[in-house]
C-alpha cells in the first residue's frame, strides 16, 4: 500500500487524509506527509498532548522535513504499523522509518518515538524541529550529566541524537538541528518519554533495532487473523489500525486517537473521541472475534464487563480509557483546526442515556458464546441483569446513537432493545445464562410490533429515524446484520436512504446533517453490508470498491467524515467506528457470498 503525494500546508495545517499513525498501544503519533509529527499524547492516548500542531499551527511538533522542496512515497511495511516515507528531492532521495517502540516483554516502561534515516541516493538536508508544548505546567531543562533533559509537568523527556546530527538552536523550550543525508548514510533519532519514573537512555543502537523488533511483532499479529477472502490487504490494515486504539494497560478500546477536529471546517463539533464508549468496544470486541484474535476481544471484553459491572445499576455510555467517569467537558484555548473552534476535552455523552448499548452488549455475550467460549458466572449474572433492565427500560426516549440532545423514542434504539433481548433468550434456551427465556423473547415481539407501528412510514416506505417523524436515519443500516429484516421492510429502508442520505459511494448520517457536517464514513460501509446482508453480494463488493476511492483505504488510516465536494477528511483519527464498520463490510461479502 503506497501513497505518492507532494504535501502542502494552507495556513499551517495539512488535510487530515494527509496523516498516518504510529503507535504501541499505549500511545499514538500522527505523522504528517511533510515529516512532522503534528499529534503524540503521552504516555496514554487521553494524556495532555506532548504535540499539537492540529489544533495549532504554531504549536508542539516533532519535524523531520527536507529543506528543499520534496514529494514523498510512503507506505506501512506489509502487515505492520512501521510507517515507511520516502523524501525525494532534486539533490537525492532518503527514506524516513518510524515506529514508537514495544520490547520484549510487550510496551516498554518509558515511551519510545524512534525515527531512522537511511540515505538512498545522493544527499537529502534535513531540518528537524523538537517542540513540546507546556500545557502540563511549567518546563525545566536540566543538561543532566546522562542527557539533557526537559522535565515538563509530572514527564521526563529528552530527545536522543547522534553526533552527526548538528543542533542550531537549543533553550528551554525547543531544539532546533539539521542533519545532511549521504548514499548508504544510516543514523536513528528518538525522542523519549517517562511519567513519574525514572528515564531510560538507551544506546541508539539499541533504540533503532527496536524498530525492526516492532516490525516483526506486528506482522507476527497479523498473519495470525483468520481472513480469506476479497479485499484482504484492506481489512488486515483495518485490523491494524484498531489496534493502535486498543489500550493494552486496561483492554480499554479508545473511539479515536485525537480530540477537538472538526466535523465541518469552521463549525462548533469539535469533540474529544479519546474514551471508551460501550457501542465501539462491543463492535471492535466482534471484529477481532471475527477475524480469531482471541486474544484481544478476550482482553476487551472482560475489560467492558468488569467495568459496567462496577459501576451501578445502569451501564454508562462511555468511560476513560482505565474505567472511570469521563470528565466533564471543557474548553482549551487554543486556535482550533483550520480556525474550528472551540476545541473540547472530556465529554458530554457521558451523562445521556442510549439504550442501543443493551443490544451491543448482549450480541457480543451471544456471538462469544457461539463461537464456541465460555461465559464466566459474574458475565452471566451481569447479561441477565442487563436484559431485564431493557424490559423495564425500552419504552424510555433516548439521545440515540448519535448522541443528540433531542430524546426521542429512536428507532434504532428500539431495535437494539429487541436484539438485546433475542440474544438473552438464545443464550438462555442453551444454558450460557440463567433466566426467563420465554419472558424476554415474548417482550421482543412486542418491541418489534411496536416498532413497526410507531416507526414505520408509509409515504417513505422506509423505518424513520424516530417515532413521529418522516426523517431517515442511516444508522439502519446496521440493523440488516441483527436479522431484523421482515415483510421486505428493511429492504425498503435501505433503498429509501439511499435514495435521500446517499451522494454517489458517500452517506450522510441522518436527514438534515449534510448542513452541518460531512459524509459519515461508517454509514457508507453500512450500506455496502446492508446489500450483502439482504442478499445482493455482487452489488456490495462494487460499492465497496467505488467506496474504497474516495475513503483512500490505499493508505489506511480513516477520518470520521469526508467532505462529498472535496474529499478532504474531516473528524477524528484514526476513528475506531470508520475502520469496524469498513472491517464488517469486507467480512459480510464473505459471510453472504
């Protein structure tokens, strides 16, 4: 998977399609296509950023850039998050390695963003730039007799560099240094980090092997997922990608790896995606059941099953990524990307109710259970518990999924509701859990009925978006994979959605939000697998390879939105919901084929 491109900022910022990602499962770097680093939290994902030139264009960055102007070739190595840039200039071509490195035992005690640069043909200069930001509170730099160091905050941090790196500018708030490519030149520049513990310095030597060791790890993963099928190449990069969101200290599964970007440029939906929400640990937890990385669903699983076991009588909508209560949100003052503003942190979902969660949560305990696992008893109580709560619960509005403050009586929260409780009665009736099976089946035909008469329009031979109302909802999508399908009605949906909410291989999200935002990029997946689903193979694997176009899965790393007219990325990134829902759709042309 190459990208070939000449990169340009406009006002300081590059398109967000423009950026890769890094990372070790603890932490994530985005790596912009003129070699800086825009984007790095640490040492957690929901860490203050180190980096943050996405919001600022004057802001903390790790550059490595040539000084004369470049295009670029990059790519992942095959079957690995080691991101691979080729700079080619008319002096020379060099090529740029970077990893943030895990060891032997897995992540290492102290953060590892690692950068080797090997000349290729004739000479490439460099100016690299080290620029953390002080948002965690007063900077002290202390030329240590081991390093120098910049202590920021409760962090240790210095950056690691060979003689032949020469350093032009150096004070307590940035380095600023050049180094000169030659054929055959190979060196390795890191930049370290440690939170409240003493700081490794290791040998560069030993730093640079570690990138090949990273290397070897990842691809070692990825051999391992258990796929054969059409678009191969472009789910194994989905499954790479979630992996840089999976939180390896708690099995936490993290939205998005960035906060505060834009769902239209100039516009005021500019949230903070750095938490676990119980709708996108439930999908990825049943992706990597799907593709036999066992491993990690078990880990994310037990995670989001001791966490809402631990937390009351009702599951929340999302938790920080070590299971406790989001905070609240709140402004940061800083420019915004491409002047969007306000930029918020911490997250107002955490106080709605969405009581689609009941089915996610219920179908992932069922589809473990039919996979052929075990349900530990403190699960089995707690899926007990959940499905009577949604008979008490089911005729209550909602924000729905997409988290509106407008409660309403949405359809697509009463179907997961009816799911919740066709997955309780199966696991019951084969004895994973205790229970009323009758009960709970007999309760899910009446939400069915009730959907169907409340939510169901005539004119629009289509479901809407909520009881009461003739607007669509793309999210309806999904329902095609919940076998919810009956009388040809969901059939008629799908039509009916894409009639109003589809521009060309792009979807909107509901009736009305393309004046606020862009395409949603899991909603066109949505509509590939609802064709798959619904028995039209041959149509979903062409939409998807149209789709594949304007998603830029060449090079994998996906927005939230993308803007029909240009194209250009909007949202947070890497977004854990675009890749699961691109993942699902590749898998359903080869469950319906």
């Amino acid at each position: 998977m190459l990208e070939n491109l000449q990169p340009e900022r406009l006002g300081g910022f590059l398109p967000l399609e423009h950026y890769a990602a890094i990372g070790e499962g603890r932490s994530v770097a985005l790596v912009g296509a003129d070699g800086s680093i825009d984007w790095w939290c640490a040492p957690d994902m929901d860490s203050p950023p180190l980096f943050n030139r996405l919001h600022d264009a004057d802001g903390g960055r790790f550059s490595l850039t040539p000084t004369t102007p470049f295009t670029i070739e990059r790519r992942y190595r095959e079957g690995s998050n080691v991101l691979e840039t080729t700079f080619i200039t008319d002096t020379g071509r060099a090529r740029v390695t970077e990893s943030i490195n895990s060891g032997a035992g897995g992540r290492l005690p102290w953060c590892e963003l690692a950068r080797r640069i090997q000349g290729i043909s004739g000479e490439v200069e460099f100016e690299i730039a080290i620029q953390p930001i002080c948002a965690r509170g007063e900077v002290r730099r202390v030329n240590h007799p081991n390093a120098s160091i910049r202590y920021i905050g409760d962090l240790t941090t210095t950056f690691c560099h060979p003689d032949e790196v020469l350093i032009v500018d150096d004070d307590d708030y940035k380095t600023a240094a050049r180094y000169r490519t030659k054929t055959g030149s190979r060196i390795c520049i890191a930049y370290l980090v440690a939170d409240k513990a003493p700081l490794a310095i290791p040998d560069l030597s030993e730093i640079d092997s570690r990138i090949d060791f990273s290397d070897d790890e990842w691809r070692r993963w990825s051999e391992k997922l258990s796929y054969e099928g059409p678009f191969k190449l472009d789910l194994v990069r989905c499954a790479l990608s979630l992996k840089f969101l999976l939180y390896s200290k708690t099995g936490a599964i993290a939205a998005a790896a960035t906060s505060g970007l834009p769902e239209r440029i100039g516009g005021d939906k500019n949230y903070d995606y750095r938490y676990a929400w119980i709708r996108d640990a439930a999908y990825t937890i049943k992706a990597f059941l799907r593709a036999g990385a066992l491993s990690e669903a078990i880990g994310a699983f037990g995670w989001l099953i001791r966490t809402i076991d631990e937390d009351g009588p009702t599951p929340s909508v999302v938790y920080t990524l070590v299971g406790c209560e989001v905070p609240d949100e709140c402004v940061i003052d800083v420019p915004g990307y491409k002047g969007s503003t306000p930029v918020r942190t911490g997250n107002r979902a955490k106080t709605q109710v969405q009581l689609s969660c009941y089915g996610d949560l219920l179908e992932t305990a069922f589809l473990f259970a039919e996979m052929g696992h075990v349900l530990d008893p403190a699960t089995a109580r707690l899926m007990e518990r959940l499905a009577d709560q949604v008979i008490d619960r089911w005729e209550e509005r909602d924000s729905g999924l997409w988290e509106l403050e407008d409660q309403q009586h949405y359809t697509f929260s009463k179907i997961g509701c009816w799911l919740a409780l066709v997955c309780a009665s199966h696991l019951a009736r084969y004895g994973h859990i205790k229970g009323n099976a009758d009960r709970w089946e007999e309760e899910s035909r009446k939400i069915r009925d009730w959907i169907d008469t409340h939510c169901w329009s005539e004119e629009k031979k289509s479901y809407t978006f909520h009881a009461g109302t003739e607007k669509l909802d793309a999210a309806l999508l999904l329902t095609t994979r919940f076998g919810f399908e009956h009388d040809g009605r969901l059939k008629a949906t799908r039509d009916a959605i894409e009639r109003e909410l589809a521009v060309g291989s792009l979807v909107y999200r509901y009736s009305g939000a393309a004046d606020e935002e862009g395409a949603f990029v899991a909603c066109c997946c949505w509509l590939v697998e609802a064709y798959a689903f619904l028995g039209d193979v041959d149509r979903a694997e062409k939409m998807l390879s149209l789709l594949l176009k304007p998603l830029g899965n060449n090079f994998g790393i996906l927005c939230e939105q993308i803007d029909p007219e240009s194209g250009a990325g909007l949202g947070n990134l890497p977004q854990g919901l675009s890749h699961l829902a691109l993942f699902h759709a590749i898998f359903s042309l080869q469950e319906n084929r």
